[in-house]
C-alpha cells in the first residue's frame, strides 16, 4: 500500500482513474492547485473511474451531493470550496 496524489482541476465535476479500490483520504491545497491523496494498492491492476465534484461555498448543490471528502480554501481563504465523491459523471 501506498499513498498517491492526483491534481485536481478546478472544474464542478471531474473523473480520475485511480486504482482499484483505492480509498479517498483528503483533498487539500499544495501550492496553487488542489490535490486529492489516496491510500492505494501498489499492484498492478485494474482502475476505477471515481468522480470528484467540487462545490464553491454559496453555490447550490444536488439533493444527492455525494460522499463529503473534504474542504479546501484557496487565495488565503477568500475561496472555499468542498469536495465530494458523486456515483456517476453527469450523464453517466
């Protein structure tokens, strides 16, 4: 096992391939980009898609947000936005 890192993009909703059954521990800031770290199995196999939606404090958000993640700020704290674990990328 090992942790991992991926960036994130700052878009409402996104896909990262991570490997197969992986757990989804954070999402924080790292420089000027958010990151997601993962706890992964280092064997070769298989990868899931996992979706990541990313919601602005303020902003409307689906009755079925997902599974919270975490929260992250950016620009010092004037920014702060929530990440979630959705089921399916929209029109998934």
């Amino acid at each position: 096992m090992r942790i991992w890192k991926w960036t994130l993009k700052m878009t409402d909703l996104q896909t990262l391939e991570l490997p197969q059954g992986s757990a989804i521990l954070t999402v924080q800031m790292q420089g000027d980009m958010p990151q997601l770290w993962a706890l992964c199995d280092e064997s070769p196999g298989r990868k899931d898609k996992r979706h990541i939606a990313i919601y602005g404090t303020g902003n409307s958000i689906p009755d079925e947000a997902g599974d919270y993640i975490a929260t992250f700020q950016m620009r010092g704290g004037a920014l702060v936005f929530h990440a979630f674990e959705v089921e399916h990328a929209e029109g998934g």
